[in-house]
C-alpha cells in the first residue's frame, strides 16, 4: 500500500520480514527504476565448550571473538582459502546424486567451477581463487554458509 509520498511500505515491511524469516543479513530488490535494500546487523554469541575447572577464568568474555578468529588466519596460513561470496546454503554437487564438482586431491584452475551456493532460490557459481591442488574442503553438502566463510582450501 502507497504511502503519502507514494512510496510502497508494505514491500518494506515484506522484504524485512523474507530477512528475519530466513535469517538474512541483507536483502534488495530492484524494479522498474525502483532500489530498496533491507539490512540488518545480527550479534552471533560464541559458544565455547571448556573443561569444568575449580579456579575461575582469567580471560573476559570479550576475548571470546578473538579466539573465534583464530581458526580463519590458520586458514589463510595453509594456502589459498576460496570464501563464501555471500550468505546461503552450499551445494557439491549441480543436483543431488550428480558427482561432486570436486574433490580433494583433484587439480583444479583459476575460475573453475567448485561449488553452487543457493541464496534466495537463485544458484550462484563459486569459482577457484587459483589453480592448485584442492587440499581441503571445510564444509558439507548443503549446509549453511555465511559471507567470507572459508569454503576450501588450494595449494
């Protein structure tokens, strides 16, 4: 429904509501000469398990992030990490039962094809970084992917 200015609210409120129900950071659309982009800034909690232990911890809560960042620098320490371009569900494969676009130990080269990432019913490419041997691969079969995520690793 318009607004006074002619603006329609109601796709405003629909595009933050498609956010929240699939748990999106940023949606936009862009129609007929009309822009409108919806974000929003979602505080992830790190959950840590530890071993129970009499003395109390010396570290603050606060340090918890920088220890969560930890694992990415080794990451880009082992070799060339190709990251999630944006937020969606990863596939390995073009269709299920298809065989994976590939596979560790495979040889691969700058902008070959690696993964799909569905995000909002569209299937985006995801392509190498550089050629290289595929060394690692850091997620599963359709699982959740977050943008910058580490996807795989080439040497």
């Amino acid at each position: 429904m318009p607004s006074n200015n002619g603006f329609d609210t109601k796709l405003v409120k629909d595009l933050a509501k498609i956010l929240r129900d699939n748990e999106l950071t940023e949606i936009g659309i862009d129609h007929e000469g009309t822009k409108i982009r919806v974000t929003r800034n979602i505080t992830q909690t790190v959950v840590a398990a530890a071993p129970v232990a009499a003395a109390p911890v010396a570290a603050p809560v606060a340090a918890a992030p920088v220890a969560a960042a930890a694992p990415v620098a080794e990451v880009k320490a082992k070799g060339n990490a190709v990251t999630s371009p944006m937020v969606g569900t990863i596939y390995l494969s073009p269709e299920p039962g298809a065989s994976v676009f590939a596979k560790v130990g495979d040889t691969v080269k700058e902008g070959q094809q690696l993964f799909i990432i569905e995000a909002m019913k569209t299937m985006n490419s995801v392509t190498a970084t550089a050629s290289g041997v595929l060394k690692e691969i850091l997620v599963t079969d359709a699982q959740p992917v977050e943008y910058g995520e580490a996807l795989c690793i080439i040497e």
